[in-house]
C-alpha cells in the first residue's frame, strides 16, 4: 500500500498569512460600510441586508449540499477537498445574526407586512395565513436550525473521523444526508420564497424554489472550487492533485452555469409567452430604465462569460481559468440576487452604489473569516476518511 | 453484506469474467435460434401491435371521431401516449450520455439496452402526431420548405419546436448507439463463423480493427456525442412541458413544467430500463454484469426523480393556494376531489407514495418488489400525463361546456397497439444485436483499469 507514489502524509500547516489578513481587512472594511450605512440610509441598507443574507446562505447551504452529495453519490475525487465545504458551511452559523436587522425594518422591505394594505388587498389577504411576521419568522428560525443541525451533526461525524477512521461514521453520514435531501429541497424552497419571491407579494412563480437552488449551488462550488485551487497550488492538500481533480471541478461548474441558465431561461420564457399581468409584472420591473441594463447584464454575466469561459477542455483543467471563473461566478451570484432584490428597493432606475459595494466586501469578509477560523482549528484535509485514498489516486 | 468497505471501490462485474467469457456471455443470444418462450412473446406483442393498427384503420376510414375526445377535452389520449412514450425515451440517452459525462462506470452494464429502449420509445412516441393530425399523408407540411401553396408552420407554436426537438434528438440518439455498438460489431465479425453474419457484421463494423488509433479516435467521438446527446435529451422534454406550458389554461401554466417534466421523464424511462432488464439479466444469464448493485443504483434514481415529482406536484399545489389566482385554485382542487380524483390518487400513490419504499434497502435490492414498483411507475407517470391533459381541459372556463373525458375502444386498442410496437421492437432488438456493450463491459471488468499497485 505504501509504495504509492501519492501517499498522503498530512501534516497540518498555517494558512497562508496573507489569506488570513486579506479576510480580517475586508471584514473589517465591509463592518465600517455596513455601519455607517445603517446611518445613511437606512432601507437601502436594509435592503442591501437581504442581499447579504441571501448570499451568505447560498454559500452555506450550498456547501452543506455538496458535503451531502458526495456522501450520497459516493463520490470520491472530492473527498480529498471536502473539508473547503466543511469550513464553508459554518457561515450558517451566523445566519441568524444577519437576518436579524431585516426584523428592525419588516416594513420597509415586506409589503405585506402593512396590515392596513393587507386588508383591503384581495390577494395579500388570501396569502395572510403564509404571510404574516410570526409565521415567517418561525419559518425562518426553522429553516437556519435545519441546517445548522444537520451541519453540525455530519461535521462532527467527519471530524471524529480524523482520529477514530471509523467507517461506520460514513455509514452515518450517508444516512443523514439521505434525511436531509428532501429537508433541504423544502427549506431552501420556502426560505427563497419567504425572503426574494415575497419582496413582490403579488407575483407568483412555481419555479422559483429552484432558481435560487440552482444559483446556490453553483456560487457555492465557485467558492469550493477557487479556495480548493489557490490552496492547493501552495500545496495544502497533497502532493499530485492533478488535471483529473481540476477537471471535474470545472466540468460541475460548467455544468451548473447551464443549469442555472436553464432554469432561468424556462421561467422567463413561460411567463413571457403565457403574457399573464399577474406574472409579467415581475419582469416589467426588471425592464424599467437603468433595469434593462441590469437585466440583460444579468445574461451575460451569469450565462454567457462563465459559459465559454468553461467551455473547452484545457480550461476546466487550468488553474489559472479556475479560480477566475469562480470568482466571476461568485460575482455573478451576488449580481443576481441583487438583481432579485432591488427592484422592489427602486422601482425605475438603480445603480448600484458604495452601500451595496459594502455589504459586498462584508460578505467575502465574513465568510473568509469563518473559513479561517474552522481551518486554523480543523485539519484541512479529511484524514480519516476511507475514501480519502481512492480519491487522492482519482483519474478520471 | 450490510458493511461496504469504502476504502475500495464497488466491482462493476462481479466474478472477473476473462475477455473471451464476456465475448461468449453477452454475443450467445445472437447464436442460438430463438426458443419457443421467444416465439409465444413475439406473438403476443405482435398481436397487441396488430389491435392497434386495426384501431388505426378504422381511424383513418372513419376519423377522429371514433376517439372520445369532446369539446373541452380537444387533447385525449393521442397526447397523453405520445408525452408517455418520449418519456420512456428519455432514460436512454440519460444513462448513456449524462451518467457517462458523470464518469459512473456502472452504466456500462445498461447503457446499450437503455440507448435501444430510447430508439424504439421515441419511434412509438413519433407515431401519435402524425396520428393525431388526422390525415398523415400530409404530415410532410411540418417540415418548413417554400412551396407551391405557401404553406408554412406556425414557428410560434411548441408543438412545431417539437418536430425539431423529437427528430434531432432520435438522430443524435441514433448515432450515438451505432457509434457504440461499431467495436461489438467487429467482435461479432470476428467471432462469426456463418458467412452471411460475417459480411452483414463486416459491413457495420465499418473496418474496425480494434487498433489502438481507432480507440483513440472512437473516445473522442464517443464523448463529443455524449456532450451534444446530454442538452438533448433536456431539449426534448422541455419542449414537451411548453406544449402545455406557454398556454394561459390553469393546470399547464407553471413555470416549474420543464424541469419536472425531465426528472418525471427520468423516472419513467429508469423505471422502463429497469424492467426489461430484469428480464433480459434472468433469460440470458447476465447476472454478473448487470448486477444487483446496478439495478439498487437505479432504485435510488427511481427514488430520487419520483420524489422530485412529488416535490413540483406540491409546488403547484402550493403555488396555486399562494398565487391567490381563483381559476387556478378551482383546477388543483378539481384535480384532487373532482371528477377525476380517481385519476390523481392514482398518479400520487404511484408516482411519489410506492417508490418511497426504495428508501428500505432490503426492497431496493428485492427483485420482484422493485419489479412490481416500477411497473407502479409506469402507470403512475401514464397517468400524470392523463391527469394533465384531462383533468386542466374537461372543467374550462365555462361551466355551461363542461364535459366528461371517456376513452373509447378505439383509443385504448390503439394505446395497447403502441405497446405492443415498442415491445416487438424490443424483442427484435434482444435477438440481433447485443444489448449490452461488450466493449464497455471489458472496460470496467476488474484488473481493466491502471491502478497503483493495490492489486
């Protein structure tokens, strides 16, 4: 067994230092813009905080959706990197921290929030039962403990792995993560729903659970995916993570950016052709002054750019293609649900501005301290796993 | 058997066959005459194939009238069946192309016979719009070509898309299976000792030799194919869904019909494959290569599309309560306590409720119960595409017209006439060309691949 040239002796180091300090510099920037936001203008802030939630739990969810996928796939090329999800995950953590705010300012961002409107509105008083503050907020507080629930329990399960390398807590995860399958489609759907689809209370879309699914995803394999590349190129993980690793990479990734385009393509087209008002509305808006720009931005940079820019075979396996394509998606991501929340914030025009640049370099400050707190105490790679072999001998 | 040692990886064959045993296993059905078993099944099929055509005929003497479609309900069975058998056409090139881009090595032991299912699906689904459009013959017209009466299709229209789609994807299916089935034929031809089977194999070989170049080639062939198939096969049921879809009716407007038409059209055709091969691994003795451990894997994917489905029927549900939109709300509670709940209870207990068993290992790997559920599947998918058509037309805006949808003779022996096509086909297809790849099973027989130095 030992003969193996790519036998993997892991010896836990320190991040790179100027990783750890580029995450407290971009946090700490991002805070002081948060705060004097708050004092600026405050429902545009606020606004721009539902933007930071959505995204920050793209990218938790996202990577606890990954963690799942692997178990229940019985994938083996990403074990060697599933820790990169592991450490991601726990931004979940603080969800409830930044959804808190949105409560300060429910009727500044929620319509239906305003009961004298709800009342002499004949479809927002037929939707009272779902929507109303305390049924959303028990929706949401479910939701986040869902996951941080199940975060937890296949996290720990994973690193008591690192000493025991009991298979048997495999066999738990994997059960688990078949539990938490249809857990998740539902909370993800609901909590995309409660918090993008009901800034427009009236409009209404059955897809809708599924595009924000589908952008989660992917934006969380594009973080996976550029911290696995820069830290392996310093040569974190082992010795030998080759094309064959790069490659299925950048081939899920090029695969979610059809998906998301997919996904996003159905739901425009079967509104557009039906030409329903009540439906139509929604893109309307989204076709309002400086909106246009935004929105056919929205197909070139979540479609076309990281479409050819994954598209040939050399470059799911570059490095290089890699960590910009991720970070190009990672920026396509936060553009689309920001192109999702806004217009409710300004109706005929909007450009973005310093506060939502802000909130931005919050969101990647946040999560990159997280990450570097989980890795400073965690290993950084799964060495107990039985399947960690296999996936570090992976060709494709 | 309840402990899988995840350290290593899970054999694709079971028993390390050599390379002649894999030759002799999969091409002995080509050798032998066919039995008798093989003669009292060909004659049911033919026979079923038979009623149909006769259906045909007097529909064509007579017209459509002998159908039981009535005035809210213009869409009847011609639509539900053709939905039905793209469906079951769909898993082919999912297994072949989608699971290939995905690197799952055990679809080897499946994909040949889910590639033919898809040729043989799509051919039957084909039949019903020509049938449908009442005359046939004229059916040349949805081609746009300029001609002498000016007569060009309406490019707005799904249903046109759909003479695009369906076509594309049955020629690009089609390739693709030939461009497989190329090195077994040259292994036919190789071991062929009539001279009739060796110049028809010689013929379809194409000059195989096996040489390492054609390998390289054949790969990059293979995998470009497998690149344009996978957008395909999600083209076609897409397009599908916007038939019912792009229109205002409450019921077939939802914004979530493509892709819970694809996953439901995954979850027919897996269920489809999964059938036919518990018959075909039992007759022909191919256990080990279609092994247990395969068909568990396709219980999980019947699992997980069925449960996919399950999720946008309660999405639509939900979406209509939410959408507070009254037509919409009539439709789904009309579907579930109307007239039609027969039809819908059907469909749920079916589709979502029975393959929640497949969440118990022991029925995953049962072969006569994961038989009888997927045989569930299939009547379930049968009837969501009922349940769609039907059940959104038969109560329409105006309650003064509202119908009652009653299948007649005509439509059910024509119905049975499409099974019994797909079915003849498929028994044709098990006695003539290998429906398993013999070059692919090579491929993931154990010691096949380079390792590092486990063995």
């Amino acid at each position: 067994m030992s003969d193996s040239p790519d036998v993997f002796n892991y010896t836990k180091k320190e991040l790179p230092s100027n990783f750890i300090k580029f995450g407290y510099a971009a946090f700490v920037v991002g805070l002081v813009l948060v705060v004097l936001s708050l004092f600026v203008d405050n429902v545009r802030s606020a606004f721009s905080g539902v933007m930071l939630l959505m995204f920050v739990a793209s990218i938790g969810v996202g990577s606890l959706f990954w963690i799942v996928a692997e178990y229940l796939s019985g994938a083996v090329w990403s074990t060697p990197f599933r820790r990169v999800a592991e450490f991601l995950g726990a931004v979940l953590l603080v969800l409830p921290i930044i959804a808190l705010p949105a409560y300060f300012n429910m009727h500044d961002i929620f319509h239906w929030t305003h009961e004298e409107v709800v009342k002499t509105d004949h479809y927002l008083s037929a939707k009272a039962p779902y929507l109303n503050v305390s049924f959303f907020t028990i929706r949401t507080i479910v939701f986040i403990a869902i996951w941080v629930l199940f975060y937890f329990l296949i996290t720990r399960n994973s690193k008591l792995q690192d000493s025991t390398k009991d298979q048997n807590l495999t066999r738990k995860n994997i059960k688990l993560s078949a539990v938490f399958v249809p857990l998740f489609a539902l909370s993800i759907t609901f909590f995309a729903i409660d918090w993008l689809m009901s800034l427009e209370p009236h409009w209404f879309s059955t897809i809708f659970g599924v595009y924000y699914f589908s952008g989660t995803v992917l934006a969380a394999l594009a973080a996976i995916t550029y911290i696995v590349v820069t830290l392996s190129e310093k040569g974190y993980f082992f010795q030998g993570v080759k094309e064959d690793h790069y490659y299925s990479f950048g081939a899920l990734l090029f695969g979610f950016v059809n998906f998301w385009a997919y996904i996003a393509f159905s739901q425009f087209l079967l509104i557009w052709y039906a030409n329903l008002p009540e439906e139509t509305i929604w893109y309307l808006q989204r076709w309002e002054g400086y909106w246009m720009y935004f929105s056919i931005g929205l197909i070139i940079i979540h479609f076309v750019v990281p479409y050819f820019g994954l598209l040939a075979q050399p470059s799911k396996m570059s490095p290089k293609r890699l960590k910009f394509m991720s970070l190009w998606i990672l920026f396509a991501h936060f553009y689309d649900v920001m192109w999702i929340t806004m217009p409710t914030y300004q109706e005929f025009g909007y450009i973005p501005g310093w506060i939502e640049l802000g909130y931005a370099i919050f969101a990647i400050g946040l999560i990159l301290v997280i990450f570097n707190w989980k890795a400073g105490k965690e290993n950084l790679v799964p060495i107990g796993d039985p399947k960690l072999k296999r996936g570090i001998n992976f060709r494709l | 058997m309840s402990s899988i040692d995840y350290t290593q990886e899970l054999p694709v064959v079971e028993g390390r066959p050599t390379l002649k045993e894999i030759n002799e296993l999969i091409a002995r059905p080509l050798d032998q005459k066919p039995d008798k078993k093989f003669y009292i099944a060909l004659s049911i099929t033919v026979s079923m194939l038979l009623i149909g055509a006769i259906a045909l005929g007097f529909t064509f003497y007579y017209g459509v009238g002998l159908w039981g479609n009535n005035n809210p309900v213009g869409w009847g069975f011609p639509i539900v069946n053709f939905v039905f058998w793209v469906g079951i056409g769909h898993a082919g090139t999912l297994i072949s192309a989608i699971l290939f881009l995905f690197r799952q090595r055990w679809r080897n032991g499946i994909a040949r016979f889910a590639e033919g299912m898809t040729i043989f699906a799509v051919m039957t689904a084909g039949l019903f719009p020509l049938i449908h459009v009442g005359r046939p013959w004229l059916a040349g017209y949805l081609i746009p070509y300029p001609n002498q009466h000016s007569l060009w299709v309406d490019f707005n229209s799904p249903l046109l898309w759909d003479v695009f789609a369906v076509s594309t994807y049955f020629t690009v299916s089609f390739i693709f299976w030939y461009v497989g089935l190329i090195p077994d034929f040259a292994s036919l031809r190789d071991r062929a000792t009539s001279k009739v089977k060796k110049i028809i194999y010689s013929i379809f070989s194409l000059g195989w030799r096996h040489s390492n170049r054609h390998w390289t080639h054949y790969e990059m062939v293979y995998l470009v194919l497998a690149g344009f198939a996978t957008p395909l096969v999600l083209s076609v049921h897409t397009i599908v869904s916007f038939d019912f879809a792009v229109s205002i009716l409450p019921g077939w407007h939802a914004t979530i019909f493509p892709p819970y038409f694809v996953a439901g059209a995954v979850f027919s055709g897996f269920a489809m494959v999964q059938n036919v091969l518990i018959f075909i691994r039992k007759i022909f003795n191919y256990e080990k290569i279609i092994t247990l451990d395969t068909l568990e894997r396709m219980n999980k994917i019947i699992l997980l599309t069925g449960s996919m489905v399950g999720y946008a029927y309660a999405m639509e549900f939900f979406t209509a309560w939410y959408s507070g939109v009254q037509p919409e709300q009539f439709t789904f509670i009309n579907r579930a306590f109307g007239p039609y709940a027969w039809a819908y209870w059907i469909m749920v207990s079916c589709n979502v409720l029975f393959p929640q068993l497949f969440w118990i290992r022991k029925i995953r790997r049962t072969i006569p119960v994961m038989f009888v559920i997927a045989v569930l599947v299939n009547v379930g998918m049968w009837f969501e595409r009922f349940v769609i058509t039907v059940t959104s037309l038969h109560r329409d805006f105006l309650p003064s017209s509202w119908a009652y949808f009653k299948p007649t003779i005509v439509d059910l022996a024509i119905l049975l006439g499409s099974f019994g096509f797909f079915f003849t086909w498929i028994l044709l297809f098990t006695k003539t060309l290998p429906v398993v790849s013999i070059a692919e099973i090579k491929a993931v027989n154990e010691g096949a691949q380079p390792s590092h130095g486990e063995h």
